[in-house]
C-alpha cells in the first residue's frame, strides 16, 4: 500500500466572468439575489491501490484499524495509474468500490483519463484535480531572487481541542499547549508544541524534509513530515511520553528522544 499526503486539490480556476452584475430582475418582478462563491484549499489523501487487490486491501484493513482517526472524513485521491499499467480498466472500479466500502471518501482519481472511467458508476469521478506544488526551484532563466525574509509562523497560545485544526501552510505552527486526542496540526514548516501531542501532527506541507516536529510529550495517534508518518504503534513504548523530536533521515522518518 502506499499512501502519501496530497496538498490539495486546487481546481483549476474558471475563466473570470467580468464584474458582478447588479442583481437582475425575473420576468414576474423578483429580485435575484447575487450568488456567493468562495475557493477553498483541503488536506487530501492520495492512495494508490496495487494488484494483488487481496493482499493490498488486507494491508489497508489492517492500517485503517490501528489507525482509524487518520482516514476518518479524510477527502481521498485515488492514483489508479498502477492498476491501469499491470491490470487494466476493467480492474478500475474493482479498486474504487473496495476504497468506497471501507468508507473512504473518494473525491478524484490520478493516472487515468475520464474515458478510463466511462461506461462505469464512477465516470463522473474527477481525473484533472490540481495539487499545489511545493518545494519547487526557480526556472534558470529567472534573476536571482532576494534574500529570504525569515519563515513566518503561527503562535497558537491555547491547548488544541478533540474535533480541532490548525492548518498553516506557510511556515512554522507554535503550539503553548497540548493537542488533544482526535485533534490535528498541519504546517507547511516545522511544528513546534510546548505540551503532550496526543493528536496528529503533519509537518513540511511545503518545506518538505528538512520539517521537524518537536513535542514536550509524545502520545500522538500519528506523525508526519514531508510524505511520511508513523502511527504510535510504530515507535514503542520507549518513546511514548518523552520529549521527542521528529525529522526524515535519509528517506525513513526517524523519532529521537530529547530528554
């Protein structure tokens, strides 16, 4: 199974329609009122099923049990490049129902085209979702940038409740406090919290691997930096209430103890 955290999806915007109009009046006389459109960034998963489906989606039960709060209302992506390759299409639904009756909530699908869903229930499904790119050099051909202004962050000065997130795509999140079970920081930076971490915690939404997390006292449900996480399973309890620190080293994440 490979999963890995999608910053997205961003549809491409529509072409402007010009300024809005006062509102018009229908033929018997009513007002029309004007419509309120807003764009909105979300946090998705990107999943990529692989043939032997069994063994795949064993592998996926058994994560969505020792981790079931990571998945859960989590917006899915679904990259069926794989299977398109080594079965073909008609193994395309087969993936997107197995997905669908574990209540995963498919929103789009990566590696195929929409004729690659026509004909089946999903051919509506979204193929041509927009990501936002990160870490990204700039083109050869463009003058030397300035000097890089200090990262920004945000100073969350109160503990984070169950059901809360805190999301700050452009730098570093502090946290004076604790995150609560159920709760969930996500930074494009580092995360910096100053009390137990007992929810989620993803960093490097945009700084990649050089993010770190760092916690007074690791009790969290999940970690991540970059394209990695480990669930609290995976660390032991050597770990579990210590000080720690978060980083990706050489491809793995590594959690090392502070204290």
């Amino acid at each position: 199974m490979a999963a890995q955290l999608y910053p997205g999806p961003h549809p491409a915007p529509p072409q402007a329609p010009g300024p809005l109009q006062p509102p018009e009046t229908d033929p018997v006389g009513l007002s029309l009122p004007m419509l309120r459109v807003r764009g909105r960034s979300v946090m998705a998963l990107v999943i990529t099923p692989e043939p032997p489906f069994a063994n795949w989606f064993a592998a996926l039960d058994e994560q969505m049990r020792r981790s079931a709060s990571f998945f859960a209302d989590r917006p899915v992506v679904v990259d069926l490049g794989p299977v398109l390759k080594a079965v073909g299409r008609e193994a395309i639904p087969v993936a997107l129902d197995g997905l669908e009756e574990r209540g995963l909530r498919v929103i789009g699908a990566e590696g195929v085209g929409p004729g690659g869903l026509a004909g089946t229930r999903w051919g509506r499904l979204p193929t041509s979702l927009r990501g936002r790119d990160v870490a990204q050099a700039p083109a050869a051909d463009l003058p030397d940038p300035p000097a890089a202004a200090a990262a920004p962050s945000l100073l969350v000065d109160r503990p984070v409740r169950s059901g809360q997130s805190v999301v700050f795509e452009d730098g570093d999140i502090i946290v004076v406090g604790a995150i609560a079970s159920g709760a969930e920081v996500i930074a494009g930076g580092s995360i910096h919290i100053y009390g137990a971490l007992r929810g989620r915690a993803l960093a490097g939404l945009r700084l990649g691997a050089g993010a770190r997390i760092f916690c007074r006292r690791l009790e969290a449900e999940l970690v991540g930096v970059d394209q990695l996480y480990r669930t609290a399973e995976h660390w032991g309890a050597g770990l579990h209430g210590r000080a720690v620190q978060v980083r990706c080293d050489r491809g793995a994440l590594q959690i090392a103890a502070l204290d």
